[in-house]
C-alpha cells in the first residue's frame, strides 16, 4: 500500500511567508490601480456635469446656472443648480437637494454627483466656484464674479465644477487678491483633485505643494472652526493655490509671492 505524500509544518508556514510576501508587494500595485479607476470615474462625472452647466446655458440665452446651494445666498438668483438641506439631514433630503436643482434635467442621474472615493453617506461632492455666478461677496472678488458665459475669458481654463469633498452651503469660495486658502480642496485620487471646465473638458491636478496636503487633508471641522482663520491657510508662493485660483478667477487679484523673487510668471 502507497503512503499518501503530505506538507510537514515547517514546508506550510514557509508558503503561508512567501504568499504575505507575495501580497505585500502586490497590495499597493492593486491599491493604486483601484485608485486610477475611481479618478477615471470622477473625471468623467465632473465633465458630464459641465456638458450639464453647459446645456443649461444653451436654453437660457447664455446665462450660467446659479452656483449657490442655499436660496438667498445671492441676491440675483432664488434657485440652485442643487440645494444643501444641512450636513446631518437624512440621505432622502440630499438626494431630493439634486432631484430640485437646476441642473437635474440635465444630468439625471444621481450616481454623477459624487465621487467614488467620497465620505460614506454623502450623496454630493462636486461644487461650483463662486466665480460661476456664486456668491459674490467675496472681499476684492465682486468684479470676477461671472453671470453670463460671455464673460468668460478663456473657457479652456476657467473652472466650473471641483471636487470639494462634501456639499457646503453657497458656492465653492477661494481669495481673488489674497495669496491665501478659504474652502478646503481634497486630496483623492494620488493626492490630488479633478476639476472640469468651462469647455467641457475635465483634468486631475496632482498637488505639489505639501501645505497643500495638509491642508486638504486637515479634518474637516478643525479647518472651519480654526483652521482657515489661522497662518495655515496663508501659503505663500504656493503653486498650487495660485493655479487652482487662476483656474477659478482667469488671472489673479495680487502679485505672487514668488513671482517677486521671478520665479513664477505673472498673471
């Protein structure tokens, strides 16, 4: 009779080590290609929206939908591209926030309002800047606040929606003529964000700064409460704030703070 051949211990817990091993190495690949499909997913939801922004404009004679989230927020608008119900109203008010906007006839489908690698039971992530007929009183912003989509200088550059993370009342707000940080931005995707613009094309912009990250990645409490009102939003010669407020305003209000030492090229 045949004895059956079988693993001694030591033979299994040697391929028990080399299979950790084995995931180990594999797990940040998998991780980063996992993150690259979500990006991808983002990037295609905030260019449906601005196709959205877009159409909404082609059927009112050119001007550009209310980027407020909250009636009364501007003086000139009473209705929301969608409606911010409050931070800890039940799911059905948020999706019934997007289902009331202006936008939704355009863009009917809820799936496209929000990030793949958004805050669980967040229904919307995306926000238009305050440039795109959002809220306007802004200190030093209200002449680069945009009505119509004539106003716009150059429609490759101008950014219309962003991934801001959460649903915040009003628009998504960023200083024109101050070398400094208001709203937060988020760190997705390889610690960076999407934007879409006024074309209808969309971009990831990978962070470079490091303050911009800890920044983006500061909880989101801390950076209302103190944070924003702190040193830490002031960071001078930041790249990335100054490209993310040329995006939002077409120029900007001020002379960077490395541009004086000729380092970056004026607005």
């Amino acid at each position: 009779m045949s004895r059956r051949n079988a693993f001694t211990l030591i033979e299994l817990l040697v391929v028990i080590a080399v299979l950790a091993v084995l995931m180990a190495i594999l797990m940040p690949a998998l991780n980063r290609v996992r993150e690259q499909g979500k990006r991808a997913v983002c990037l295609n939801n905030v260019k449906q929206m601005a196709v959205a922004w877009n159409l909404y404009a082609d059927d009112h004679d050119g001007r550009i939908v209310n980027g407020n989230t909250t009636v009364g927020s501007s003086n000139r608008d009473r209705a929301c591209w969608v409606y911010w119900p409050g931070a800890d109203s039940p799911e059905e008010n948020r999706l019934k926030g997007i289902r009331d906007g202006l936008l939704y006839p355009y863009c009917p489908n809820v799936k496209l309002y929000k990030c793949p690698t958004g805050v669980r039971g967040e229904v919307i992530t995306y926000a238009i800047p305050d440039s795109m007929n959002g809220y306007y009183h802004i200190p030093g912003a209200q002449s680069q606040i945009k009505t119509r989509r004539s106003q716009i200088r150059n429609a490759s550059t101008q950014i219309v929606f962003l991934d801001e993370g959460r649903l915040s009342p009003a628009s998504w707000t960023i200083y024109y003529d101050q070398e400094q940080w208001w709203d937060q931005v988020t760190a997705r995707h390889g610690d960076g964000t999407n934007f879409s613009f006024a074309d209808g094309h969309s971009e990831y912009w990978k962070w470079k700064d490091i303050r911009t990250l800890d920044i983006a990645k500061m909880d989101i409490d801390l950076w209302q409460s103190v944070g924003r009102h702190t040193t830490i939003a002031m960071t001078l010669g930041n790249e990335d704030l100054h490209r993310v407020q040329r995006g939002v305003f077409g120029g900007l209000g001020y002379t960077p703070t490395s541009c004086e030492a000729g380092i970056c090229p004026l607005p």
